[in-house]
C-alpha cells in the first residue's frame, strides 16, 4: 500500500515550469513507516541514507501528517526502491514543511546506489500502553498535539482488527474494556467507535471525535493482538518454520547468521518457553511467498523479532530451503555425545539450571527423552554423569509417571529448595529419532525416523552414501554407509516422514538435514530407504558374503 501526499510547490519565477514534488511511504509496517520516495518530473525515486538523520525523518513524519520521528534507517531498511535516486547528502533543519525543501546534493545528484536507500519509521496516531507485549495495551490516538484514550462504548473485535493492523500486530485476539489495561490520562478522543474492520487507520472509523466528555478513563478501550510473528507447520503452537508479519503479508526468515538468541526473541514474544533450538533449512517444510528478513541479529533484549537487526524489508540472498524453524523448548541436554544425552537442564525464569539424581530413575527418563523428541530412554545417569553444571539445582526428588508432557510436570520438591551440590547432576541416554528396523544386525535395516511421537520411513529419492553415513554415526555404527534402497528389507507401515533427503555429511542427526517436510513425499512404501553400516574400508564383495553367510 501506497500512502502520500501531495505537495505542490508553486515556484514564483517567470518561465520557470511548474515543479511538482510528491513524498510517499513504501513498503512500511503501517502508513507511517517506510522506505522514503520523492516523485520529481513525473518519475519516483529515492533518497540516499548518507547523512540521513533524525532531523530529516521529522519533516518526513510531520509532512506525512504522522506523529514524532522515532527512527531514520538507512541501508534499505524497507527493502531497495528501483529507478532514480533523486536526493542525497539531505540535510534538513528540522522546520521545513517538506523534504523537497532541504538542502541536498540536488535532484538526481548522487554517487548512491540502492542499497543505501533511506527510510523513516515516525510514531503512528496510535499506540498500545501498558500491555503484556507491544502487541497489546491500552488504545491510546494521538490528536490536536497530545495523545489521549479511546471510550469503550460499542468497542468490539472490528474496532479491535483496525487498532491491530495499524500498530502493524497479527490479528485481534481480543478487545478490551473498562480499563482492563489501566486508566489512562488527559484526554478521552474517541467514542462509540464502529469499524467495518477494514479501514486502514482507526480515525477513519465512524466514531463520536474528539473532547468526549460522556466517558471517564475507567472506560478506556484497549486490545491483545496477535504478534507479527508466528511458528508454522510445527509440532505444537511453540514449533514450526518462522513466518514474520509486513505490510499486512505474512513471510519466512532465512536461516544465515540465526542462532539461539534470535531464537529466544521469538519464544519469548509468543509466550513460549525462551529455550530456543534452531531447525534450519526444511525442517517444518519450506514456506512460499516472500522472504522477508535475512541476517537477522537480535542482542536478545527486544521485544519483537522485528526489532532486531536484518538487511530490509524483502532483501535477501536466499531460497525458501533456508527458510528458519525453531523449536522453543524449556529443556536441554548438555555434554552428551548426542542430541538424544547429556546433562539435563530445565529453564526458569529465563535462567537454565540442573536437576537433583535423588530418586532420578528410567520414568523420569522417558519424560525427558520423550520431550527432547528423542526415543526410549536407554539410561538415567546419576552423580555428574556428564559433568557438573552451573547455576541453580532446580528441580529434586523427581518423580515422574512416565506420560506428562514435560519433566516440569511431574512431582518434586518445591521449585529451587534443593540443597544438592552439582556433583549429583542428574543425566539421561535416550535412543536417538533413528533406528534402523528389520536388517540382520543392529548396524543394518530399513531406515526409520521418530516425529512426533510415531516412527515411519524415509524415501529413497537422492538417497546416497553422504546420508547413509549420518543415519550410521547417529546410531552409534560405523560410519561407511551403504545404500540399499527398495524394498530390501521390507517394506515400512505408517507414515513416510522424509523425502527428498540431501546431507552434507557435517549434521549430527538426519533431521538436521535438508528434506521436503514432515511427511511431504511422492513415495511409497515399496521406495522405502535401508542402510548397512560398516567401517568406511570395507569391502563390497565381503559385505555380500557376510549377507550371504547370515541368511
Ligand atoms: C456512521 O454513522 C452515521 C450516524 O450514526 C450513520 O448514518 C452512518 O450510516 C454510519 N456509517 C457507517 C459506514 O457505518
Ligand atoms: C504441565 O504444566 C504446564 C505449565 O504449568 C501446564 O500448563 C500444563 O497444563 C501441564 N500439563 C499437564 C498434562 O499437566
Ligand atoms: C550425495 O548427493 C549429494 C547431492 O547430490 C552430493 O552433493 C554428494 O556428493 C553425494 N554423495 C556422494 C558420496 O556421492
């Protein structure tokens, strides 16, 4: 969506032609943010962020009829404009009425390329107070200079979809009165509000404006959004490929530079547990549409992902097969030889401590290995098993009965009152997410793979040796892999989880690897893929007299 203003600027010499100057917003969160464009002699094009500062944002903002400059962004921020660049080395004073009015390189003068592209984010005419998150809060519209509340007369989920779309949240999940949020002050702007739930700014809804006096602040409207961040085609609503919310389109996040603490930002902001784990590539299938942040780096302090450092809005150098997954998980296992071992370690209050062995048994086990996404449980060490941790001992006495969701959930002593000393960490060994089923040892069989909570098989389309070979170390085999593809040792039931499977031979698990998606194929079971593991020098001819010999 376009939003602009026309500006005439009427020059008053003879013989001069009639200049004609527009500014408009592109490709922003709302209508007052954006990629900045100055249409002269008919052409649009964009300003250079060399020396772009804050000044000039304002006359931007204030010419846009938005609120204050919050942000100037340079670097194409909100993506790279194409065609001209008319102005660089803008330097406004900061009381011009438009930007076509600062002093500047002039028009079309400039050694910029669009990379540099500059942008403004201004403070909208409305804002959310007081709420869990950014994307939820007390409505407060800003008018006449000041900023003031909105009367919760009539106030529904229509009035409460334009309020969200114009903060640029998700959906309305709820709308709020009677001050749910807190009583604001000053002013009450808005009453009787009545949205279609379409309009792209709440002024434009047909209300009671401005003075209201028939209201008190203990009637002040407010909503909870949605935030302009979701996890997709996971396993529960904590899982899935990440997909990010600009200009009203939702889109994915490619995977250079993530890392766990971009991860935490996003658990944190959908109210999951903050223990991210990165699943890069197809993990939770690719998404389609637009890519819209690459090089994403958050310090792990923002609110939102959209606060952290990327390269603009739908700049990227990426496919949709690097598109970001995460799983957000309030459980770890450190210093194993393993995803599926090591020392257990539970997150509270954003902070990861240990767990006491007293009473640390192979059903408390199960509960970890079950949430970790892994198999059985082969062993419940004791005694620092996989070294001692640090911080808290938060969890003693453990008893689980094998079935809830998250050791978490099962008894213990109260939370934090252990006064166990690191020595007794307690551990686990949990069966990898693989097995290989049917074969004449442990180190040969059908593939199989472990999603949640079921096991199926895996096609053989591009199957080669570099996967076998992964398959053969995460099962603890020797790591020469050979292929057997079809049917050679029986045909799989169930679900076929993996097709398409390509490793590069570096990932700890075959789930690390890249794959169509949990369970999209063009298989059946008569491809199901197989492996004999053997050491990397043995030979072929006695691989088949072995087979040979034990059939
Ligand atoms: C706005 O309110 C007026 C007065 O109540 C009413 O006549 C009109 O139909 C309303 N318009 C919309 C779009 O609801
Ligand atoms: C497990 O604990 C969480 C958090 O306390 C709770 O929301 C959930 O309902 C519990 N689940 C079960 C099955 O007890
Ligand atoms: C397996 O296939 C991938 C993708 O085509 C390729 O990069 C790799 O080299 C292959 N490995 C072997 C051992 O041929």
């Amino acid at each position: 969506m376009l939003y602009f203003l026309y500006l005439v600027l009427l020059l008053d010499f003879k013989n001069v032609p009639q200049v004609q100057a527009t500014v408009r917003l592109v490709n922003g969160f709302n209508r007052c943010s954006g990629r900045v464009e100055v249409l002269y002699n008919g052409q649009w094009g964009t300003v250079c962020g060399d020396y772009w500062d804050l000044s000039d944002a304002a006359v931007v903002c204030k010419e846009m009829g938005c609120g204050d400059a919050t942000e100037a962004k340079a670097s194409a921020y909100f993506g790279q404009g194409t065609g001209k660049i008319w102005m660089d080395n803008v330097n406004c004073v900061g009381t011009e009425s438009s930007l076509i009015n600062c002093v500047s390189a002039g028009w079309g003068v400039t050694e910029c390329g669009h990379g540099g592209d500059a942008g403004v984010i201004c403070q909208d005419l409305v804002r959310l107070v007081n709420g869990m998150d950014s994307c939820s809060g007390r409505v407060e519209v800003f008018h006449d200079g000041e900023w003031g509340t909105v009367c919760d007369n009539g106030w529904d989920l229509s009035d409460a979809a334009v309020v969200c779309r114009e903060v640029g949240c998700g959906n309305a999940r709820e709308a709020k009165i009677d001050a749910y949020f807190g009583e604001g002050v000053g002013q009450i702007w808005m009453d009787a509000t009545q949205c279609t739930g379409s309009e792209t700014a709440l002024e434009s809804c047909n209300s009671t404006k401005w003075d209201i006096e028939s209201c008190t602040h203990s009637e002040d409207a407010g909503v909870f959004c949605n935030p302009p961040v979701r996890l997709v085609n996971g396993i529960n609503s904590c899982s899935g490929r990440v997909e990010v919310l600009h200009n009203g389109q939702w889109g994915t996040v490619c995977k250079d530079f993530w890392d766990s603490s971009d991860a935490a930002v996003v658990c944190k902001e959908l109210g999951c547990p903050t223990g991210g784990e990165v699943k890069s590539f197809t993990f939770f299938a690719p998404g389609v549409g637009t890519i819209w942040m690459d090089d994403v780096q958050c310090t792990g302090t923002e609110l939102s992902l959209t606060d952290c450092t990327f390269r603009g809005w739908g700049t990227h150098n990426c496919d949709h097969t690097f598109d970001v997954g995460i799983i957000c998980r309030d459980i770890r296992l450190v210093d194993g030889s393993n995803q599926c071992s090591g020392r257990v370690e539970v997150l509270y209050n954003d902070q990861w401590g240990t767990v006491c062995d007293a009473g640390w048994d192979l059903t408390d086990a199960a509960v970890v290995c079950n949430s970790m996404g892994c198999g059985t449980p082969i062993a419940a060490e004791t005694g620092a098993f996989f070294g001692q941790g640090s911080g808290p001992v938060w969890l003693d006495d453990m008893s689980c009965s094998g079935n809830e969701p998250s050791v978490k959930n099962c008894s213990s002593m109260a939370l934090g009152t252990s006064t166990c000393s690191h020595e007794q960490d307690a551990g686990v060994v949990c069966n990898p997410p693989v097995r290989l089923v049917n074969g004449i040892n442990s180190c040969s069989g059908r593939v199989e793979v472990l999603h949640n909570g079921q096991w199926g098989t895996v096609c053989n389309d591009f199957w080669n040796t570099t996967d076998a070979s992964v398959v053969c170390k995460e099962v603890g085999c020797p790591t020469g892999g050979e292929v057997k593809s079809f049917t050679y040792f029986g045909p799989g039931g169930g679900a076929l989880w993996m097709d398409d499977v390509y490793c590069t031979g570096t990932e700890l698990s075959l789930t690390d690897c890249t794959f169509r998606g949990w369970g999209i194929h063009n298989c059946d079971h008569s491809f199901d893929v197989g492996v004999i593991c053997r050491e990397p020098d043995f030979m072929e001819t006695e691989v088949q007299s072995v087979l040979l010999f034990s059939k």
